[in-house]
C-alpha cells in the first residue's frame, strides 16, 4: 500500500509505515505549536519582585542646547505646535464652560 | 577614612563601574509578555498607534502634544542617526512631569485590596495627559520605534543612581558601531561611561532582563520600594 503525501510543494509517494511515520510526526508539531510557555516559579517570582519596584524618581532637566540647527528648528515649530494647541483647548474649555452657565 | 569611600561601592554593587552593555544574555529573565503590566501597556500602544499617528493636524481627537509628536516624528525622519536621538530626547523631556506614586487600592466596600505601584504610560497618554520617570523612557522608545530603530537595540533600563532619590528609568540604546547611549530624563545622552548608574532591570517588546545580582528568592524578593 502507498500513500500520497504532499510536502514543500512536492507531491512524494511513501510506503504504509512512512506515512504512519510521517502522521506521527505531524501530529507532534501540532501539539507542539499548541505548547504554552509558563514561567517557572523562580521566574514568577522576579517578576513580581520587579513588578514592585517604584520607579519615581525626578531629576532636574539640565539646560542643554540641541546639537544641529535642524533639530532646534524642529523643537521651536513643535514649541509652536503645543503652545497653539493648548490655547485652544483652554478656549474650548472655556467656551463650555460659558454654555453650561 | 578608607570605609567611607568603599560605602558607595558596597551600595551600589558592582555594575556601577562598567558601561551597560547589550552583549551578556546571562541577565535574560522572561519574554516580555510574561510582565504583566508591562505587557498590558504594549498591547494599548498598538491598539492605540492607528489614532496616535493620525493627528497631523489638531482637530477632534488629537489633543495635548499629538499634532507636534507627529510634526517631530516627520522632520526626524529626515534627519541623521545623532540628531534623531538628541530630537527625540530633548522633545519627550519636554513634557511636565506627572507623579504617579502608588496608590492603594479598595473595593466597593472599602477593604483594602493592594498596592498599585508602577503604571506604564502608553505614548498616547504621555502626550495627551503627562508622564512620571519610566513614561519618559518609554515614550522615547515608543517613538524610536516609530523611526524604524530595531527593538533589539534598545532597552527601557531602570537604574539607581548616586544622589538620586528612588529609582530612575533611562533609555538605552546601542548605536550601529556598538557604543550603547542612554537617555536620561534631565536632557543629558551618557554616551561613555554610565559610572553613576546600578543597572536593576531592563525590557523591550520581547525580553526582561534582571541585572541585581543580589536577588534571593528566599527573602521574599527585595522591594526596592521607596
């Protein structure tokens, strides 16, 4: 008895126990791509001891000149942006404001 | 005399002495989405990315800084591997600094149901609202990544240093001649020596590695709280 098998594109003949072979090792890497990593306790463990650490610490900004012309242009248009941006939005605050009273 | 200047040394461990480096997997800890609030804050970026890059204009939606990120993010790209890196660092340091220091949880009925310490800002909610220590270096990744920079070479490093109170987050990133940078908060780029800072932990989309070489799981994992 054969069996038809195609792999990688190709058409292959086996013989019955290939293909009983060839089943078997199918269906293990299909159990295989099912396999879930768990983390060892140890691992668990680090995390959460990771996972508790308080990251606040606040450090003053040191005034530092940007390195070319292009990135203090890019600042100043985005400086430009923000200040725009914020002013709308204080007079779309306001604006509610003044409807709801 | 002599205890005295050996105290820094015994408190902040050896590491102090070297540059950080992205060469030793020894430190390799888990995937990244085995940390859990590490992971929830990377699954909000991509589910709010779409949004996020859309705002080339203000209009509805595009609150807070989301119209200048996306200006930067274009100048940028046009710009060298060096000024990108001081473009973004001076441009996140920007934004004012928001405390989140833990808060304790309750439920409904007022019992106490645990401790929140760190939350991880999605680049969304650093621009829009504002951002504490770790949101700082997590929005310059965020950001790098947007700039076509491989995950591989950076890293959100948390660090203590000398003369800095409670732990401190600072981008690392290796450059393509291999020199690692990291970028600090305050503006400064520590491009040579990183002689100030004790490395604890660090991640990316992919891995957490634990850098504290004193870590016994018998004593109930060290807190580090501050």
């Amino acid at each position: 008895m054969s069996y038809s098998v195609k792999s990688m594109g190709k058409r292959i003949v086996l013989g019955a126990a290939a293909a009983l072979c060839a089943v078997g090792t199918l269906a293990a890497s299909q159990e295989g791509e099912r396999t879930v990593k768990v983390p060892s306790l140890e691992v668990k463990e680090r995390l959460q001891s990771i996972e508790q650490i308080n990251v606040t610490a606040e450090k003053p900004v040191q005034e530092q000149a940007p390195i070319s012309n292009a990135v203090a242009e890019a600042l100043r248009e985005a400086e430009l942006l923000d200040t725009q941006t914020r002013a709308a939005e204080t007079r779309g605050t306001s604006t509610e404001r003044a409807v709801k009273n | 005399m002599g205890l005295l200047w050996g105290l820094p040394a015994l408190v902040f461990g050896s590491e102090m002495a070297g540059a950080y480096s992205f060469a030793s997997s020894a430190d390799y800890l888990a995937p990244a989405q085995q940390f859990d609030s590490w992971r929830d804050t990377l699954k909000a970026h991509a589910e709010e990315r779409e949004q996020l890059l859309s705002c080339t204009e203000r209009g509805a939606g595009c609150r807070g800084r989301l119209v200048s990120f996306n200006r930067v993010l274009a100048r940028a790209r046009g710009l060298s591997t060096e000024e990108q890196i001081d473009l973004v660092n001076l441009y996140i340091n920007r934004t004012r600094y928001d405390d989140d220091r833990p808060k304790r949880l309750y439920d409904e009925a007022g019992n106490k149901l645990g401790i929140q310490r760190n939350r991880w800002a999605t680049l969304h909610e650093f621009l829009t609202r504002r951002g504490d220590c770790e949101d700082y270096a997590t929005a310059k990744y965020f950001m790098f990544r947007e700039l076509g920079y491989d995950p591989d070479d950076m890293r959100v490093l948390i660090t203590r240093e000398r003369n800095v109170r409670g732990h401190h987050a600072v981008l690392a990133m290796r450059l393509p001649d291999g020199a690692v940078w990291l970028l600090d908060s305050d503006n400064r780029i520590r491009k040579g020596s990183h002689r100030s800072y004790r490395f604890i932990y660090a991640m990316n989309e992919r891995s957490v590695w634990d850098h504290r070489d004193d870590y016994d799981p018998f004593a109930g994992g060290r807190a580090d709280s501050n």
